[in-house]
C-alpha cells in the first residue's frame, strides 16, 4: 500500500494546503472567532534590518505573537505598541531605528531602519486576506493592497486584487505602480499626499517535483528551497522521505515511483528533476513526466545511458524525438561538478535558468 505522507489533491500541491507559513489563514481564523488581535506589517526595511518589507505577524491582546517581523528588540516593541492599538482601536504607523552604538546594549545596531503598521481593525479586511489566502491555495497571481491613511496611521483598507483585474484598476497607486511589483517580485511602499500604499505581489512559488529522496535528491531539495521553489520529495523507499533529511517545509510522498508522478498535479509551472537510485525507476518517472505540461523535466545520468533510454523510449513509442528533447539529460549545467554538492547547485542553476530565462544551456550528448 501506498505511504503518501502528504495528501495530493487533483488541483492543488500538496505543500501549499494550509501552509503554516501562511498568516493570512491565521488573520481570517482569529476574525472568524472574534478575537481581539492586530496585524503587524512591515512597510519599509532600510539598509540592514531583520527583517525585509512584507514581513507579517499577528499580535493579540494578551501580547502573544504568531508569525515574525524580525525577532528581538524589534518584535517586543510592536507587541507592546500592538497591545495599546488594540485597546485604542486605532491603527498605529511608527519608525524603528536600529542605531545602536554598543554592542554591550541591549538595543540594535543593525544600523538599519523599519517602518511598520500595527492594524488592531485587520479584522474588518477579513474579507480581503480570505481571497488572497484563497489565490494562494489556487495557485494564483495577484496583490495585496494595504491602503494607510494619515501618516501616523488613523485608518487603513485593505483589498486583494486579482492579477486579471490591474488593467483596470484606478485607485492609489494606480495601475502601472501596482503591477510593476511583479516584475520585482518584492513589495513595494508607495507614498502619497494624504497616504501611503503598500503593495505585496502574491506570486506562487514554481513547483519542483524530485523524483528520489538519496544524497542528490536531499541536497537538490536544500538548495532549491532557498531560491525560491515549492518542493515535493517522492520516493518508493520510506527512509528516503523521513522529514529530517530534508528542509521544514517540504512536501514528502512515499509510494510506487510511476504511479505517483503519474498522480502528481503537473503544471506549467511545475519542474521535475528525476534523480532516483537506478535506470528503471528512472525511466518509470521519464514516462510519466514526458506528456505533461511542465517548465522542465530533468534526469541524472550519464550520456550513454541517456542515448540508450532515448532510443528505447522512440523506438518503443513511449515518446517521440521532439518529446525526449525536452528533457534536460544529463540533467544541470555543465561546470564540472563532481561531489554531490556541487551536482546540485549545477541542477538548481539550470531550473533558475529555465525560470528566468525560459530556456538553459545543456551538457553537452557526444
């Protein structure tokens, strides 16, 4: 019997249902049960900070914390403050300096800057953070607009809006502004007269398959978590998906190797890289990977064995000349790479590449 460690869904990836990174579910949570609480945002991080613009929290009226916008003497004071804008009922916008002088003191020195908003009326924007929560789960694009009037706070208003619906859109900021968080793909604070606006791009993460959990598979899955890829680890062999070998937030399944990435929820978004303990296995997941739409599909071996798997799966019907030359094989780029570290990073720079460039130079075949 199958041992699917995390459940897949026809339409959506495993890794992002109910993500406990997600504070949005937390916001509509604690909205729905009355609770008193204030959002804690991030407007603006200057030189170094611990924490980068669009850093999230949750602060209740006891003072706990769910979520982070940094840590240390930074996230004490917005508790403090956040309990005082709960009991006022007003949203609050201060400055933090992180300008100590003394590493002795108890204070920063970072020697950056942060400006930060503390919501206690986030719940009445319930609606918004629900329908941006949901785009994420869809897998959808879209911003996160938070709205600050008055410069010490006062009143905010919070919108989600869906990508398809930026042309048209005319308020503050105005459209360009709003949609050229896209191609940054980082937050951005807009400043006007009588308000500023805070513009997050809810961008999913590209979905990276890695077919077999060994040494490869668990350094792939280390490196690709920190540039930016949603990962699932599938492995027929129970020891190969334990959570210990891999980062926090990776989806890990355990079943037949064709079955599964047959089952798997393939999109244009999703990569493959296919790295198991043998050719069969290999070829099990070749076969289910090659009809689907995918940005990328790549498999670990070496150059004859690539040869000789590409005539058989020809010559057997499995794929046609075009289909198999989609395939990146030998897979990652060419830099010499010979300990499995290193092995990795060469894959995990050929997906980058396919990311932001559509395409990637390949090994070389003769």
């Amino acid at each position: 019997m199958d041992d699917c460690l995390t459940p897949i869904r026809p339409s959506i990836h495993p890794s992002i249902l109910r993500q406990p990174g997600d504070i949005h579910h937390v916001i509509v949570e604690l909205a729905d049960r009355g609770e008193a609480f204030a959002v804690a945002l991030v407007l603006k991080a200057e030189e170094s900070t611990p924490a980068a613009a669009g850093a999230k929290a949750v602060v209740t009226a006891d003072g706990a914390i769910r979520g982070t916008i940094g840590g240390g003497s930074v996230e004490a004071e917005a508790q403090r403050r956040a309990v005082e804008a709960i009991a006022a009922g007003r949203p609050i916008v201060y400055d933090f300096a992180l300008d100590g002088e003394d590493a002795g003191d108890s204070g920063p020195i970072c020697g950056g800057a942060m400006r930060i908003l503390l919501d206690p009326t986030a719940a009445g924007h319930r609606d918004a953070y629900a329908a941006a929560a949901a785009a994420r789960q869809r897998r959808e694009r879209g911003v996160l607009l938070t709205t600050v009037i008055g410069s010490d706070g006062g009143r905010t208003a919070v919108e989600f809006l869906p990508e398809s619906a930026l042309l048209a859109f005319r308020g503050f900021p105005g459209a360009e502004a709003t949609r050229s968080v896209f191609t940054s793909e980082e937050p951005r604070l807009f400043a006007g007269e009588q308000a500023e606006a805070f513009v997050e791009p809810l961008i999913p993460r590209p979905v990276l398959l890695i077919v077999g959990g060994g040494h490869v598979g668990q350094a792939v899955a280390a490196q690709a978590s920190l540039v930016g890829f949603e990962v699932t680890v599938l492995d027929d062999r129970p020891e190969f998906t334990r959570p210990e070998l891999f980062p926090d937030d990776t989806a890990r399944c355990c079943g037949p190797i064709g079955q599964e990435v047959a089952a798997f929820p393939f999109a244009a978004d999703t990569y493959a890289v296919i790295v198991t303990r043998g050719h069969v296995h290999d070829a099990e997941a070749l076969a289910a990977c090659l009809r689907r739409p995918a940005a990328y599909v790549g498999m670990i071996g070496s150059r004859r064995k690539v040869a000789l798997m590409r005539d058989e799966f020809i010559s057997s019907g499995r794929a046609t000349a075009e289909e198999f030359a989609r395939v990146y094989a030998p897979i990652g780029l060419d830099v010499g790479a010979a300990t499995v570290p290193e092995i990795a990073a060469s894959i995990v720079a050929q997906l980058v590449a396919v990311r932001r460039k559509g395409a990637a130079p390949r090994m070389p075949t003769t």
